[in-house]
C-alpha cells in the first residue's frame, strides 16, 4: 500500500464532513410545537361541550315534565250487585207494599183486579168527609146530633149482622169522635149516619164519594155504600196503597187509626180498636175489613227503619182465610220488604283506590274519593263504575285530579277524586340524565334503563 496515498485518502474523507458544515443552511419557516396547538384543541372542545351542557341543563331543568296517566285498578270499576228482595207472600189472596213518597208498588202478589173491599172502604168515608169538614190536628169539628133515624140504621145493620156501634136518639158527638167511633169499631151504622149527615142522603154521599175518587186517580175504586158491606164497593191493590196513604197524611185520621182503644160518651162507651197489630212491628193503621165475599183483608201503614232511616210502608193484604193469617202474615211481609233497602257505602268509606299514578322518575301517589257517597238501593240492581282522571306529572296533596260515576238505574252519583299524598317531581340529576324520557324523543333506549334506570339521584 502507497503510505501517501492512503493518507491523502483519509484526510479527503475526514474533511467532507466540514466542508458540508460549511455550507450556508438553506432558510425556512419556522414550526409552532405540536403540544400547543393540540391543547388549543382541547380547549375549544371542552369550551363547546360546556357551552352545550349548559344550555342543555337550561331546557333540561325547565322543560315541562311528561304527563303520566293512571292506572284504574279492575276491582275499582266492577259493577256493585244488590241482593233482590225475598217478600214474604201470604199462600192465597193477594198483597202489595209501597213507600211513602215513591210513587207505584215496590211489589205485589196476586191479581190487581177491582175486588170487594169490605170495611176498607171506610177509609174512603172518612177521607171525603174529612175533604167537606178539612180539620187541623186537635180540632174536633162540628158536632152530630144522633137521630132516631140513626137507630133505625143501627136496627138496619143488626139484621145485617154487620159490624156496629151503640146510638142513641139525641146523642152528641163531635165529627172527629164520630169518625173514631166508624173506625175503630168499623161501625157500619155510623158509617151510614155519616154520609146521610154530611150529604143529606147515602146515595148522595157515595156519588161525592165516587167523584172524590176519580179526582184523586183511583180509577179502580167505586163505591156503592159507605161502609163496604155492599159487594159491590170495590178496589184493587194499587189504588188501595194510594188511598192508605193518603189516609196517613191527613193529621187528624192518622191519629184516629194509630190508636188502639178510646172513650166515648154514652151509649157508646169505651172501644177497641178492631186491629191488634196496632202499635206492634210499627205499625199505625190503618184498617181492617171481612165479608163473605172479600175475605179476611187489612190496609196497613208502618214505620219501619231502612238503613237507619225512619220511613214509611203501605200495604194491603187481601182475601186471608182467617184473621189470624192477616196477624201473622203482615208481619212476614213487613220484615222482608225492610230487609229488602241496601245502603250501599260506593267508596268502602273513601279507602277505595280509583287510580294509581306512577312517574318514570319513581314517584307514585293513589287517587281515592273526595267524598264519602252512599245510596239506597232496592232490591235487586246494578250499580256501574265509571273514573275519569286527568294525567298528571306532579301534583300536591289532595289535589282534585278526577272523577268517578256510580250508575244505576236512572240515577246517577258523582265524586270528586283527589290525590291521596304528593306526587312529586324528579331531582336535578334524573333530568339531567333522561332526556329522551324528559323531551319525549323516543322510547327509553335500552342502554339508558340498563345504565341509568338504577341510578338514583
């Protein structure tokens, strides 16, 4: 190997670096570090995000809450059932019962014909003459001076065999105790005299009476005497009813026929009432009646207590075989059609739940009755549930937020609903985390009830 040569090559090597060095560097712009401009970045992101959130929790926490409707409980709404009545029938003739103040029968059994109606009938004489003579409670009325054309009605009804009553020639009763005297005793001659005294005549008296009667709208009545022994003097069960009742709205008979004995002057003395049911199982009238043709019969008024309310029953028993089948029958009757009114309480006392309201933020709150509605009901009937509410999101205390209709027959109840407690609204996080719930965008997604459906706030 040549020595200078070899070196000359080594020093050409080692001075190539220099002479590069030496070079003038070429100029360029210069370059912002990459870490400032990514934290620019950054920031603007996070700026944009909480710029967003804000406005977001702005709508979120005053947006309007979704209504929630509520859920009406099956048993709240089912239809109530009332046991029919079971009334006591007697086995043969026939019989109706009515309320005072309800217009028809609550039920009959039997024929509705035009029947004779024995001593009945002197329930119509006292009403006509009381209709000439109108009297308030405690009068007596104009006083009767007895005849001897009254004995010889009295002699009349003895060949009769009809029921009766003492007179005298020149005997002095008042209107109001010779009508007790007809009623009591069921006295066919004073029944007579009375009608003769009033009308001049009985055949006058029976066409008043009959005049009174198609007046009134007893078109099945007609009278041919004044005291029902004739046959021919005949009702049916309904006008029977209307007529009872009459005769226990006018104050002065309905004294009369509620008393079981009374005094009298002489001859007629001190009588019983022919009704010994008067004053038992609150009965208080009204009168008796028998003959061959119409039976053993009795119109009756009680006081009887439906569902802790005094009222009134009007009944008639017709055609009985004996006097002892009207005593134990009436009764019978009686109690079966008082056990025949329910008092139905449509609100179980108010705890009844109407509606469940139950919020996607887990506020539930029940709606029950307002008020506290019962009815009487008779026998047999239906009473439907009808609830309308209003949806709600929040709602205080006892607030009204609906109704609920209680149906039947053509009768109907109303009831306010109110909130039984405080359905309360969601807390700032569950509006912050549900919007698809809180702006009703879709359905709940699933990855929201699986990550925030247990998450309280």
């Amino acid at each position: 190997m040549n020595s200078a040569t070899d070196f000359d090559d080594v020093i050409e090597a080692d001075d190539a670096p220099e002479a590069q060095t030496a070079k003038p560097a070429q100029s360029e712009t210069p370059r912002k570090p990459r870490g400032r401009r990514g934290l620019w970045i950054s920031v603007s992101v996070v700026a944009a995000v909480l710029v967003g959130l804000i406005a977001y929790s702005g709508v979120a926490f005053t947006h309007p809450l979704p209504a929630t409707a509520a859920v009406v409980p099956a048993d709240a709404v089912k239809t109530v059932e009332t046991a029919p009545v079971a009334p006591a029938w007697p086995a043969q003739g026939g019989a109706a019962v009515g309320l005072v103040g309800q217009p028809g029968l609550l039920g009959s059994s039997g024929s509705d014909s035009s029947v004779p109606i024995a001593s009945m009938t002197k329930t119509i004489t006292a009403l006509v003459l009381l209709q000439k003579y109108p009297l308030t409670s405690g009068e007596q009325g104009p006083t009767i001076t007895f005849t001897q054309k009254d004995v010889d009605l009295l002699n009349q009804v003895w060949t009769e065999d009809g029921s009766w009553a003492p007179v005298a020639a020149g005997e002095k009763l008042t209107l109001t105790q010779a009508i007790t005297v007809m009623m009591l005793k069921s006295a066919n001659n004073y029944a007579r005299s009375l009608a003769q005294w009033s009308y001049g005549s009985q055949g006058a008296f029976v066409k008043a009476a009959n005049s009174w009667l198609a007046k009134n709208g007893f078109t099945h009545t007609h009278l041919t005497d004044p005291s029902g022994y004739d046959p021919g003097s005949v009702s049916n069960m309904t006008d029977l009813v209307g007529i009872g009742e009459l005769a226990i709205s006018n104050p002065v008979l309905a004294k009369i026929v509620n008393t079981t004995s009374a005094t009298m002057p002489s001859p007629v003395g001190k009588i019983a009432n022919t009704d010994p049911l008067i004053g038992t199982h609150g009965i208080e009238g009204v009168k008796t009646g028998y003959t061959k043709q119409a039976g053993h019969c009795l119109l009756f008024a009680a006081k009887v207590d439906i569902n802790g309310t005094s009222r009134t029953l009007i009944g008639v028993m017709l055609g009985q075989p004996t006097y002892t089948a009207l005593w134990t029958g009436v009764p019978k009757l009686l109690a079966s059609y008082e056990a025949a009114f329910h008092e139905v309480d449509l609100t179980d006392a108010g705890k009844t739940v109407y509606g469940t309201y139950t919020t996607p933020w887990g506020s539930t709150v029940n709606l029950v009755a307002a008020t506290q509605p019962s009815v009487e009901i008779y026998s047999a009937s239906s009473v439907t549930v009808k609830v309308s509410a209003s949806k709600l999101a929040a709602a205080a205390a006892h607030e009204i937020a609906g109704t609920v209709t209680f149906s039947y027959g053509d009768k109907k109840v109303v009831a306010d609903l109110r909130t039984d407690g405080e359905l309360t609204e969601p807390s700032i996080g569950w509006r912050f985390t549900h919007p698809a719930v809180l702006f009703q965008w879709r359905p709940v997604l699933d990855w929201e009830r699986a990550v925030l459906g247990k998450v309280a706030f």
